[in-house]
C-alpha cells in the first residue's frame, strides 16, 4: 500500500518504520512544514493516510481525507467533542475511517480485562476504583485517550460513578484519575480497587512506541475495501 502519513513527529517515523517493514510505501508526509503539500491532489495519490497529529487539528486533517475519498486511520486522542460530527460525516459521505485511543494489541486485551474486571466489582462496592495513567512529557492532552477508554468502560460496567476526574478535582462519586508527564515514557495504565483491607491492581506499560504503530499499520491494512467506521474491537473480532 502506498501511505499518507499525516503528523510525522516520533510517533509518525515509529509507524513509517513498521510500515517499511511490512511491505508497504510512504507516498506522503505531512507536518508543521510540509502544510503546503497536505493537498486533496496528493492525498489521492495514497491508498490509506494514517492522521496522528494534534487535537486542534485532527477533526479537520480526516475531513480533509473524506474530501479526497481516502480511507483513514486515526490515533489522535483529545478530540472527541467532534467524532460524532467525523463519524456521521463518514457515514453519510460513503468514507472510511478506523478509530482508536491506543493500537496496541496489548491494550486492547487490556481494554477486555479491565471490562471484565469492573463487571466482577460492581458486587463488591466496598472497593473504590482509581486509576493512574503515565506518559512523556510531550503528550499535549491529560487524561490519555486510552486512560478515558478505561474510565467510561468502568463506569459503564462496574455503576455506582458519575463521571471520571482528574485528581485533585475529583469529587465523591466520581472516578479519580491521576495523570503524570514524565521523562520519555511511552504509556504506563493502572487500574486499583481498594478497600479497607487490600487492593486489587492490573496495569499495562508499553516498553516503547513500536507496539502502537505496528496495530496502526495493521488497521490500515484490515481497513482497505471496507466503508463505515471501525476500531480495534473490528479488527480484532471482539
């Protein structure tokens, strides 16, 4: 396949790397300066453009790619206000898009645990949820996406929240969450249930980037001849 990368900081040449690997061309890269080159002429000229780029601007760059009839794949967090607009967008315009918080498929076997952890919980409120999530300190948006992904799955399956919050803010009733920016890790999530007398824990740490962009690779693989909106549970056939 020939790919559009569209942000090409450390995460973009992780994902141009593991998109060499596996075969594939890298027919365009766009940053802060190569705007003028981020055309609906050069879009077309790719089979799929992978968008991890900044919250301001991800709604618009994937707009951008309907508007070129190439298929997307998205990995920016931090923009979610929009995505209803995006996914009706795609919808109704006949486009693709493929969507997650995280591509890693530890993660996402991560996600499954976690729903299936919370679900056990909700008959023991005894134990108070919290959560904590670690990144570097390049990463613009706190909570993580694939922190709030934890966050609403919990909320949803264990009840008994109102909604999840940044600690120090965090109010009774609601999910506490702790972000830290640190050095140069990659993404460390904990979840905790504590009680009175012991406290559960699971946590997933990334020892590098490379496990995101190799799922991100392989959605874009999986996304090519489909139409709709899709996320890790499509392709891994939760």
């Amino acid at each position: 396949m020939k790919i559009g990368l569209i942000g090409y900081g450390k995460m973009g040449k992780e994902i141009e790397r593991a998109a060499l690997a596996r075969g594939h061309s890298i027919a365009l890269k766009i940053d802060v300066t190569t705007t003028d080159k981020f055309t609906t002429e050069n879009l077309k000229k790719n089979d799929v453009a992978i968008e991890f780029s900044t919250p301001q601007t991800a709604a618009g760059n994937i707009k951008k790619c309907f508007e070129a009839s190439v298929p997307v794949v998205c990995g920016t967090t931090g923009w979610m206000a929009q995505f209803e607009e995006v996914k009706n967008l795609c919808i109704a315009g006949g486009q693709s898009l493929f969507y997650a918080s995280n591509y890693s498929i530890g993660v996402n076997l991560f996600f499954r645990l976690n729903e299936y952890l919370a679900g056990l919980m909700k008959s023991y409120p005894g134990y108070l949820p919290s959560m904590e999530e670690i990144h570097h300190i390049h990463k613009k948006d706190a909570p993580s996406g694939t922190a709030i992904t934890l966050a609403e799955q919990i909320i949803k399956k264990r009840g008994g929240l109102s909604k999840w919050s940044l600690k120090p803010d965090a109010l009774p009733g609601d999910l506490p969450i702790t972000a830290i920016r640190e050095d140069e890790v990659p993404g460390t999530h904990t979840v905790a249930y504590t009680s009175d007398t012991d406290e559960i824990k699971i946590t997933h740490m990334a020892f590098s980037r490379r496990g995101f962009a190799e799922g991100a690779v392989i959605a874009a693989e999986w996304l090519a001849g489909r139409k709709g909106v899709f996320g890790m549970k499509d392709l891994l056939n939760f």
